[in-house]
C-alpha cells in the first residue's frame, strides 16, 4: 500500500486543491491506514486535517514543505539553488512543535521567503522531525543537475549529521518533456549512489496537487 506523504492541501495557496474530508473519502475508498500533507511554506491546515482524517479511522501525518538557504554549503550562488524546498514531516509531539517554530520562522521573516531558512535554524529544530530530501525541487538534486557532486556529497554529510536516521533521500517520478525525463534520468541515478555510499534509506513520494487526475 502506498502512503502519501506529500499531498498539497487547499491551504498551499494557489497551488493545492485538497480539501480535507473529499481526502478522508478517498482514504477509505483505497483502504489507506495513513496519509500525510505537507503544505508550502505554512501548516494552516494541520488542524483541520487532523482531526477530519482521524474522524474517519486513518492515520494524519503532518509536514511542510520549506525552503533551505544553502548560503553555507554553496560555493558561489545560483539561481537554480534559491528556494530549494525539503519537507520536514512531525515524528512525534516535540517534531510538531518545531514544525511550528519553523514554519512560523519561515512566514513571518519576509527575508526567509527570499533566501530561504538557515540550516542553523534547521538544526536548532531538528529533535523530533524526520528530514525528506526534497525529490526533484529539493537541493540534493539541483546539486547534481548542476554537476556539483562535491557539494551535494557536503551538503548530504550535513543533513545526516543533523537528522541521522530521520533523513531520507527522496524519489519522485512525474511526467516531463524527454530532455527533462532524460536529465532526471541521470539524476536519480546519482541519488541512488549517494544513498548507496551514505547508506541513507530512500522513500517514494508523489507531489499531489488535486484528488483525481
């Protein structure tokens, strides 16, 4: 059974079309035990998807999906590198609760929404939250497509020292024109050495906007 983890609720503004309760509906229509949203940038609708999805006898997992300033790894800035997002998901009450002094961090700091959270904020908050590489639009990969395999190893080397077990490299496949398809191609395969070599777990993932294609 596939679990999501990273649906885009109504709340990811101009971007999801989720609501909560057509979501438990469709839970129960495939027989998932668990399903877990990770909005951008805000949890505005954690709450209300709690307690809809646990209604209906499945299990909520909450996350969100933010920004990361790689002013400390990056060796020179690139356009490709801003906004590069992860998703960071609540293991248990203490990850929740850091969740929320981030994404607050995030909101409410107009200069996060340009260049990102630090990874020392991240690291700050890291007790309790299970780390996702971010797939396609998150910075492990951009590193690759920029044929930085250094700094990707670097930046790698740090997030497994600040999430240890808790960050995993994450996989996604959409659909894209064949030079995309052929670059993401070559990408993943570097992403599977990198979790080789680091013996890092990987997790699939789709990064859902709507209920029904």
């Amino acid at each position: 059974m596939f679990i999501h983890l990273k649906l885009k609720s109504i709340y990811s503004l101009l971007e999801g079309a989720i609501f909560p309760k057509d979501l438990a509906k469709k839970c129960l229509e495939f027989n998932m035990p668990a399903v877990g949203i990770s909005d951008r940038g805000n949890l505005f609708g954690a709450l209300e998807f709690s307690e809809i999805i646990a209604d209906h006898g499945v299990q909520p997992i909450i996350g969100c999906q933010l920004p990361i300033n790689l002013d400390v790894i990056a060796e020179s800035s690139s356009d490709n590198l801003k906004n590069a997002f992860m998703v960071f998901i609540a293991k248990n009450e203490k990850g929740y609760s850091n969740l929320i002094n981030l994404s607050s961090e995030f909101y409410l700091n107009e200069s996060n929404k340009i260049n990102g959270l630090a990874l020392e904020k991240i690291t700050d908050r890291s007790d309790g939250l299970i780390c996702l590489s971010g797939g396609v639009e998150g910075p492990i990969n951009r590193l690759y497509g920029d044929k930085k395999e250094k700094l990707a190893g670097k930046l790698t080397e740090r997030l497994i020292k600040i999430f240890g077990d808790r960050f995993y490299l994450e996989l996604n496949r959409h659909p894209s024109e064949e030079g995309r398809k052929e670059k993401t191609a070559d990408i993943e395969e570097l992403v599977l050495r990198c979790a080789d070599f680091y013996n890092i777990p990987l997790v699939a993932t789709n990064d859902v906007y709507f209920l029904n294609q």
